[in-house]
C-alpha cells in the first residue's frame, strides 16, 4: 500500500545556520509564515518545501518558494494525488526518475 501523506517544512536561516523546521498554522488551518523552533513559534523569512514518499517508498523534496498560498495549494494538490494513487489510480507525481530534483519557485 502507498503511503498517503505529505507534509510541508520550512528553511529559515538561524544563528547563520540554514535548518529545516516544522511551519505553523494558524487557528483556522491556514498556514502562516512562523516557524517552531525549540518548543517556541517564531516568525521567520524561509522557502517552503513539499516532502513526500513517491511509489517506491523513496522520499521526495519538492521546493515551493516563499508563498504561503502557494504553499499549501502545492500540499493541498499533492495530497489528492497520494490519495489516488492509494486507491490504485493511474497518477504521475514527478517525471520518472526524477525524485530528487529541485523546482524552481522563481516568478
């Protein structure tokens, strides 16, 4: 059985360092632009990343970019095709063998 979940995390530069944190949202579900670092929520500027298990069980990273509504329609778009492919429907979630690779998010 396919897995079925994908998840956003954010790349924010701390103390000169560039991490990957867990991204907060908000009280109505909507994502926002802070991040959770060491138990406390802080706002930082970051590049938003889709991660996910293709097919093969093989992680895959897909960058999103700075755009918070980008960001979750990327996850919201991403979900609907993990679902499908779970119920045994014909879905392509990248160009074949390309897993690793980094979109562009530039406008």
């Amino acid at each position: 059985m396919a897995k079925r979940k994908a998840w956003l995390v954010k790349r924010v530069r701390l103390n000169g360092k560039w991490t990957t944190e867990k991204p907060v949202w908000g009280k109505y579900g909507q994502l926002t632009h802070r991040v959770r670092v060491k138990g406390e929520t802080r706002e930082l500027d970051g590049i938003y990343r889709l991660e996910y298990h293709d097919e093969k069980g093989k992680r895959c990273r897909e960058v999103i970019g700075p755009d918070v509504a980008r960001a979750e329609r990327a996850l919201a778009h991403m979900q609907r095709k993990l679902d499908d492919l779970a119920d045994g429907h014909p879905v392509q979630l990248k160009a074949p063998g390309n897993c690793a690779s980094m979109n562009t998010w530039r406008t």
